[in-house]
C-alpha cells in the first residue's frame, strides 16, 4: 500500500466515524470495544511517532520514515474511530499536512520534508486548540539527540536518495 494510501485512511476513517458525542466530552464510543485504548494512550504514541519521524527524516532515513508515517496515519484514525467527540473537520484537515509529509518522503527531499513536518505539527497545535486543549503542545524538535534507544541513520539496507 503506498504512502498516499495510507494518509487517505485517515480521511476514510473521519467519513465512517459520527460525532454524536458532545465536543467536550472525549469518553470512547459505545460502540467501540471495552478494551478500546484512551485517548491519551492513542495520542501519547502518536506524538511518538511524530518525533520519530522527523528524526528518520532529517537522517534521510526515508524507509523508516514512511514507516513512521504510517503509524501516525493509524493512530489518528483510531482517534478518530474510538472517539468520535473529535470533530471531523479536525480529522479531515490533518490529510494534507499527512499528504505533504508522504510526498516529501517519496521524493527523497529533506527541505520539502521540513516544511511539511512544520505543517503538520501546525494541525496537530490547531486540533488540541479547538478543544480547549490548547496546553497540550507539541512541536518539532529542535536540536538535541534523539531518543538514545534508536539509530536512526540507514542502514545501507534501504533505498538511497
């Protein structure tokens, strides 16, 4: 499945998911299973996944990068799928910030990369605002290492850009 694919999960996700929960409630779905993960457990790996994305990417480690990708794509679908409080319009405006990741990382381009990861951390800001959960920031980081359990840097196995 290509990159793009996985990024329109999440819009597919947005259209099946209803938002007969009030905004400010954030408690499951009825119908999701009692074991459903919080909100907090979906939303803590998905700021996992954002750093470690960017780390792959500004190490132009571009299979890991689409990996991670990936995984952010699915944790905010499960957001939107588990908790379907979160508005639509805020699931459906992350697909072009994913878009534009997903294409940075398909063409190999470090630059268009960085901007895009700017992007989507500017719609993950703008989703926590809009409901009153503008304290919870995230941002792209900025200097320092990386998680010290992770190499980051390919590993010759992977494609060359």
């Amino acid at each position: 499945m290509t990159l793009k694919n996985w990024c329109a999960v999440l819009a597919i996700s947005a259209g099946a998911v209803t938002s007969a929960m009030a905004q400010s409630s954030l408690a499951p779905s009825p119908n999701a299973k009692q074991d459903a993960p919080r909100l907090v457990e979906v939303m803590s790996m998905a700021q996992l996944q954002h750093l470690k994305l960017w780390y792959a990417g500004k190490a132009k480690n571009w299979d890991l990068a689409a990996y991670e990708l990936r995984q952010l794509t699915n944790s905010l679908a499960e957001a939107a799928i588990f908790y379907p409080s979160i508005p639509i319009s805020n699931v459906t405006t992350m697909k072009e910030p994913l878009l534009s990741v997903a294409d940075a990382i398909a063409a190999g381009d470090d630059r268009k990369f960085a901007v895009s990861m700017r992007g989507l951390t500017d719609g993950c800001n703008a989703c926590h605002s809009s409901m009153g959960r503008g304290f919870i920031a995230i941002g792209v980081p900025n200097g320092g290492q990386p998680p010290a359990n992770q190499i980051f840097s390919p590993s010759g196995n992977g494609r060359k850009k």
